[in-house]
C-alpha cells in the first residue's frame, strides 16, 4: 500500500514554475551619472579623505526619478518631485477603559491633492525653458498614461513647455545631451 502524498515534494519541480527575475546591469548614462554625483560630492567636501562612490540605477520608478532629479540638478539646473497624492487626516483617538482595554473612536479621512490632476512626476526648469518629466519605468512594466496625463501633456506642449515620457535613464541622458544643453 504505497501512499503518494508521504513523499517528500520534488523540489526541482517547485523551482521551475519560480519566476526568474532578470539581472539588472546599469547602463553607460547610469555610470555618467554616477561619476558626475562623485566629482560633485569631491568638490563639495575637497577635505574629506575617503569619499564613498554614489550608486544608483533606473531599475525602479523611484530609483528613475532620483536619477533624473540628480543629474537635472547636478547640471546646474532645477528640478524637483510633485507629489499629487493627498494625505490622510487621521481623526481617531484612543482611550483605556477601566479594565485596561484600548479603545479606538473616529475614523481616517482622505484628502484629495490640491494638484491638477494628471500632472507630470517631475517639474525642472532647463536654460529658462519648463520642462515637465513623467516616470513611466521599463524595468517595472509602467507605460501606460491615464487620460488626465495626455490632458496634462497636451496642455503643456500647447502652452509652449516641454513634455517627457521616460522610460529609461537612457533615454533621458540622450535628450539631455542631444538638446546640447549647457551650463
């Protein structure tokens, strides 16, 4: 009488059904950008004998915009994060019975964002020029647009601004560098 279910699982099969993640390799932007962020922080602390080398990668969305923040700003230029999601009012309060019992009253409240909606992930100004920069990353699967985005994006390129879809750290480093922009 031979039970199958007694028998210890076949673990190569378990790992084979295992999604495999990819091996991320920074690109030749990424690698710029992380000797421009070193030669900065030389310059900004010359007395400081072990200076750490910056590391960074576009492999996450947050990780994209940080590398489009520091090298917009590393440039001389100005940009900064826009933070459109809201904030929550917590209203509840706590009190202890006579028992020693917690108890919680109230209720959590949201409150909308006072930014447009759709508004881009990032805002810099380049040689006087608006830019506004949407993080949609490669590595995580986020490229679609909500239509209050391409809202967004035609009334800035109707008003005259500039308006950024990237994908990759890449590709920013190429428009950057191919608009020759100087300071």
């Amino acid at each position: 009488m031979s039970n199958t279910n007694t028998q210890s699982p076949d673990f190569k099969s378990l790992e084979q059904g295992k999604d495999t993640k990819k091996c991320y390799s920074k690109s030749e932007a990424v690698k710029q950008l992380e000797i421009l962020a070193f030669e900065k922080q030389q310059k900004q602390y010359p007395n400081f004998p072990y200076p750490i080398k910056p590391k960074y990668s576009d492999a996450t969305t947050n990780a994209l915009t940080k590398c489009v923040i520091d090298y917009i700003t590393f440039r001389g230029f100005h940009a900064e994060r826009i933070n459109s999601t809201g904030a929550i009012k917590d209203k509840r309060t706590s009190s202890k019975d006579v028992l020693g019992n917690i108890r919680t009253v109230g209720s959590v409240e949201w409150i909308k964002s006072t930014t447009q909606n759709g508004t881009a992930d990032i805002s810099a100004t380049i040689q006087g020029h608006s830019v506004k920069i949407e993080i949609k990353c490669k590595a995580t699967g986020d490229n679609c647009q909500s239509e209050a985005q391409k809202e967004y994006q035609r009334q800035i390129e109707k008003s005259g601004g500039v308006y950024l879809i990237v994908t990759t750290f890449e590709d920013f480093y190429s428009w950057f560098n191919h608009k020759k922009v100087k300071k």
